[in-house]
C-alpha cells in the first residue's frame, strides 16, 4: 500500500531546478521527523531498523503526509 512510486507534483510557471529544490526541501523536512519510539537500532545511514517491520509502517505514513502538506504549501498540486 505504502510502497511503488514516490507521488509527483506540479505548478505551473516552476522551473525544473526551482521545481528540484522544492521536492528536495520538503523530502528532507519529511525525512527529519521523529522516529517511533519502536525503533530498536538505527542504521549507519540513519535508517531505523524495527523488531517487526510492521511498526515502521506508520513513520513511513508520517513521512508520506508531511511531504504532500509541504508540497502543497509550496504551491503544488498532485498528480
């Protein structure tokens, strides 16, 4: 459900690289959100590791949320 392509987003009169800086910007604020206090170990790259896969599911959602609400702040809409 989660899972297959990140969704895209678009304004018209965006250039590609403001367009870029955008989807940048508000993938690294989603990215910052606290993590679920079920994580048990983190990565080296930063990524939560769980005991069951199943308690990622709602920071993945989180993430989703936060950066969709910055996209459209921004001014852009979904495809």
């Amino acid at each position: 459900m989660l899972a297959g392509c990140a969704p895209s987003y678009t304004k018209l009169g965006v250039s590609p690289e403001e367009g870029a800086r955008d989807a940048y910007e508000c993938h690294y604020q989603s990215q910052a959100l606290p993590r679920t206090p079920q994580a048990v170990a983190v990565t080296p790259s930063g990524a939560p590791l769980y005991a069951d896969w199943s308690l990622g599911l709602g920071d993945l959602a989180l993430q989703r949320q936060m950066l969709d609400a910055c996209m459209r702040a921004r001014g852009y809409t979904r495809d």
